[in-house]
C-alpha cells in the first residue's frame, strides 16, 4: 500500500493524487461516495457502491431467484386479499 499526502484547501477541496485516481478508476467528472468509519474518510465511485451491494445480495439470495418477480407476487396476494 503506498501513502500519499494531500492537503485540505480554500473549500475543503482535497485533491486525489493521480495515482490513486487511475487505481480507482476515478475519471473527471465520476460521481463518488464518501463516508466516515472508524474515523477515517473513505471514498468510492458510485459504480464500486452498487457491485458492493449486488454482492452483500448474491450472499443472501440463491441463484436465479428473482427479487423483482417475488416482490410482484408479494404485491398480487396482497392486493388479492384486500
């Protein structure tokens, strides 16, 4: 792992060093997510959010289980029981 040192400017603007940009695929204009854990700072594209998500769900659900069709069957009891 290698450490950069970046400093705080007019605005809170921190500027990510080039080479983490390119680790992270960070482009101009990539929309980003920032959170704080633990006391650190940690960022991600909204891109790296979304397969982190799609994979947390792939743990809980079984292949070829579609989440969308049991929601719609879910929705078509209920509505059959009003």
């Amino acid at each position: 792992m290698t450490t950069h040192r970046a400093k705080v400017a007019e605005g809170g603007r921190v500027v990510i060093p080039a080479e983490i940009r390119r680790q992270l695929g960070f482009q101009p204009g990539v929309e980003v997510i920032l959170n704080v854990a633990d006391g650190e700072l940690r960022i991600r594209s909204v891109r790296q959010a979304i397969e982190r998500a799609r994979e947390l769900v792939r743990r809980h659900v079984g292949e070829g289980t579609s989440l969308a069709d049991e929601l719609i069957s879910e929705r078509h009891e209920a509505a059959r029981l009003e």
